[in-house]
C-alpha cells in the first residue's frame, strides 16, 4: 500500500471514530428561574423575537439543527454556542449584577443597530432568524425601557463603570 492510500486510510479512519463522540447538548431542564422575563416586563412579541433570532446561542436551550449529528460540526456549534452564553445568556441573566445587565442591555443595542447579531453564520440558514427593521426596533425599544427602569431604580454611578 502507497504512502498516500495510508495517510487517507489513516484520515479516514480519524474522521469515522469522530463521529461517536459528541459534546454536550445545551439542553436545559425546567422553568429557568433567572431568565431575563423573571425580572423585566417582557412582551410577547419581544420572546417570541428572542426565540427566533437570539436564543439558540444566548439561552440554556438550543434547538439543535440536522447538522449537529456530524463531526466536527457539533463541536463546532458547541463552541459558538459557549461563547454566545459566556457573553450573553438570557436564562441567566438576573443571577448578573445590575451593572453587568445595564451593560449586556448596552451590548445588545449597540450590536442590533450594527447588524452584528443575529450572527450571518446563523441566519445563512436560519433564514427566519433575520430581524426586520421593526423587529430590530422592538428589541432595542425593549433594552432601552428596561435600561430606564434601571436608571430610576439605581444610580448611575454603580450601573457605568467610570472612566479614569
């Protein structure tokens, strides 16, 4: 056997034995009790917007694609997946400090009115992720009402970390 038939044996054989081994699912169990509804008047067309466009990677619960059963495409999901939620995670987000939730409010709007999420990697198939200039609109309205009630509740000195 030729040297080149052993390297793509050899490749091969990698490619199958990766194929029974999987990460995690990011599937959670339950009511999640931290989920940003919990504390902030959510709308429903403002969850039913979350569902479709950001939850997925921002939440304890993905819906996973056909995809996700082939190596290394799950890993590579899995690892999108989180750092989405180590930035962002919905279901998590009344276990963060006031500040970092004003932030994360700040990051969000900044990211809608820059058209850098949803993600394009993701709306190249999940053509009912992409958001309308009215569903970008809502989102941000949203984060900026909840942002306000923050401002009322806090002060600002202990929302903004301030510059020196």
């Amino acid at each position: 056997m030729s040297k080149v038939k052993k390297i793509l044996l050899g490749v091969f054989v990698v490619l199958v034995a990766t194929q029974f081994i999987h990460p995690a699912k990011n599937i959670a169990e339950g009511i999640q009790t931290n989920n940003v509804a919990a504390i902030f008047a959510t709308p429903e067309d403002v969850k039913a917007i979350l569902k479709t466009s950001c939850n997925d990677c921002h939440s304890n619960n993905t819906i996973y694609p056909w995809y996700n059963n082939i190596q290394p495409v799950a890993w590579w999901l899995d690892h999108h997946i989180d750092e989405a939620k180590h930035g962002l995670n919905f279901d998590e987000f009344a276990s963060y400090s006031p500040r970092r939730q004003y932030h994360k409010l700040e990051e969000t709007e900044e990211m809608l009115n820059e058209n850098e999420m949803p993600l394009s990697s993701y709306t190249f198939i999940h053509r009912d992720a992409i958001l309308s200039t009215e569903q970008k609109e809502t989102l941000i309205n949203w984060t900026k009402n909840i942002r306000r009630q923050m401002e009322a509740t806090y002060s600002m000195d202990s929302l903004v970390r301030q510059k020196k």
